[in-house]
C-alpha cells in the first residue's frame, strides 16, 4: 500500500509504498477512503508524543470500509461503513468497565502507538468495542472528522463542560476542534465568543453560529475582551489549540466559577505548562480535561447529524490527495488554515 512516512522528527515526511496492515485477532483492518489532518499529527510529527516509534506514518481520524477482520471479531464484517474513535479502547480495564473508555488505561491509538490512517489501509484493535458505523448518505470526508474533533468538541462542550442555553461560552482557537465546539455550543442554545488570529477562522466561526468574536492579532489582552463582551466572563470557556497563551487567555476568560475545559494538547520543554492558578481559587473555577469520546457514546451525537441540528460536513474545506498530504502535515505548524483538511488516500 501507499503512505505518508517520516523516518526523523520534524523531517520532511514521504509517500512510498509499504507492507499491507494485517488484523490482529481482536481487530480489523480498514480500507481508508478519507482522513483528517489534524494539528495533534503534527504533534507527532515534531516529537511531542512518547508512543511513537520511528519510522512512523502518522493519521487518527478516519473513514472507510472494513477490508479484513479478525478471528476474534463478531460485530463486523467486511464492507462495512465504519469510522473509530481515536481512543481504541481495551474493553476490560476498570475505565472502560466504568464507561469510560476515551481514558482507557491499555489504549492505543492509530497514528501514535502504531502505523495510522494517513495510508491506504490501517489496522485498528478491538473492533467490537470501537468501530462506529457510518449513517447511511454520510460521505466519508464528513465521517472522518468525528472520530477525533468533532466527537472530542462534542464531549468538551456537552458532557465535560456541561454547557446549558443562555451562557456564554469562550472558544480559543478555532481550527477543527474550536469550530466543532462553536457549532456545538451554539445548537446548544449558548451564545459562543470566538477567539483566533485568523480573519478566515473567525469568518467561518461566525458563520457556524458565534455572536460575537475576538482577533487575538489586534487585541492587547483577548480574556478581557471576552470577560467585556460576555459582561463578567464566560461560563465555560475551551482552550482548542492547545498553547500556553490559549490555556491562560481561556482560564482569564471566565466568570465566577466559571468551567475552563482543556482541550488542545500542550506540550513543553517539562511537560508543564503555567496556569492562572491564583484566579482559579478566587473565582473558584473549575478547570477539566477531555480526551477525546468513546465509541459507545456517538448515538447522541449521530442523531444530532441526522436531524441536521449539527453539521460536521460543512466543516470539510479543503480534500487533497495522499501525495499532498507530506507538505500538508508540515504546514500545520506555523499556518495551520482555517476548517478541517481531508486527506483521500486514493486519489
């Protein structure tokens, strides 16, 4: 099969051709037909994350039809329609008996702990506990952005930060996961301020539902924009990028005990990352994490689509070609566009 390799960090990745996947006796092997690019594989791509071992071909959130199953599998045949999240999860660790599978304590992911979905086949582990079948009339460029933005966007706003109708809710950064959480938020009957450097993402914010947004560029402090727009601070505020200037301006966003929900990775040089500390005690906030959501969970979701309340489809702005896809991945650190950029495989 073809693919898109990096043998070195931060190293211009290649397609070339590589041995076919095979499925592991709890898996399935998919025959990929669309695949997001998302900021988290260019995490991976400059050495931010442990797990991956070199060479490496990068991908996590995807689509396509089931090519092979294992012995083991039951819920699945070949030629279904299926998407994943990008929490595999075991199944039998006390998270996931607890329901909590997107913090699985034996989880793997495609395009971290192993070979991912930036190539025309990926294998994927416990398929009975993972894979999502696609609605029918969903294209697969659509079903691919659920499996990590849209489907994390919609845990962090809905379940993590329990939004409700009439607060004011503060998105930082709007990439895939901040205007999945902008579309989210506002079919949630929230009103949404966005926040970002980019006229085009502020654009699309405002038309996925924002009433008011913030250019991070030409304002001195965006948390005291935001705390002046929503008259006091948000209630809930996401930091979807993930960087020390978004996690701060996301907790300073907010109002007394106000909910920041961290949804962007952050890496640094020691694995930490400063926060406002001081405000969360006086305002007594809550700050939360959210990893992505597991598959059991998606139904609530789904319906969601199928009544066209959320539109994950009109996220999609851009499908390129798997040969494009090398470039593509390196440009997400300094210009990472605005709306989400799929990648088919078979083109």
């Amino acid at each position: 099969m073809r693919a898109v390799v990096f043998e070195q960090y931060g190293e211009p990745a290649a397609v070339r051709e590589v041995p076919d996947p095979e499925p592991a006796e709890h898996g399935v092997v998919v025959r990929v037909e669309a695949t997001g690019l998302c900021r988290s594989d260019w995490h991976g791509w400059m050495g931010h994350d442990p797990d991956i071992t070199l060479p490496h071909v990068p991908g996590h959130e995807l689509a396509g039809v089931v090519e092979a199953v294992g012995s083991r599998v039951t819920g699945w045949r070949p030629g279904d329609r299926v998407t994943v999240p990008f929490v595999c999860a075991c199944g039998t660790c006390p998270s996931c008996a607890a329901g909590d599978q997107q913090v699985c304590e034996r989880q793997t992911q495609p395009g971290f702990h192993h070979w991912g979905s930036f190539a025309q086949f990926v294998a994927l582990d416990h398929a009975d506990v993972n894979l999502v079948a696609i609605p029918d009339g969903m294209a697969y460029a659509t079903a691919a952005a659920l499996g990590c933005r849209f489907a994390t966007a919609f845990r962090a706003v809905v379940r993590q930060g329990r939004v409700a109708a009439g607060e004011w809710v503060a998105v930082h950064g709007c990439g895939g996961v901040g205007l999945s959480a902008v579309m989210i938020a506002a079919a949630s009957g929230a009103r949404v301020v966005a926040v970002d450097v980019s006229s085009e993402a502020l654009g699309l914010a405002r038309s996925f539902g924002a009433a008011a947004c913030v250019d991070a560029t030409g304002t001195a402090d965006p948390a005291a924009a935001v705390r002046e727009l929503t008259g006091g601070g948000a209630h809930l505020s996401l930091d979807a990028l993930g960087s020390p200037a978004t996690c701060a301006s996301s907790v300073g966003s907010l109002r007394r005990r106000g909910r920041h929900v961290q949804v962007g990775l952050l890496p640094s040089v020691d694995g930490t990352t400063p926060v406002p500390l001081a405000r969360a005690i006086a305002l007594e906030l809550e700050l939360l994490g959210s990893h992505g959501m597991a598959a059991h969970a998606y139904p609530g979701m789904l319906e969601l689509v199928r009544s066209g309340a959320l539109r994950p489809d009109l996220l999609v702005t851009r499908t390129i070609a798997l040969d494009a896809a090398p470039a593509a991945l390196a440009a997400m650190g300094s210009a990472p566009g605005a709306g989400v950029t799929v990648i088919e495989p078979w083109r």
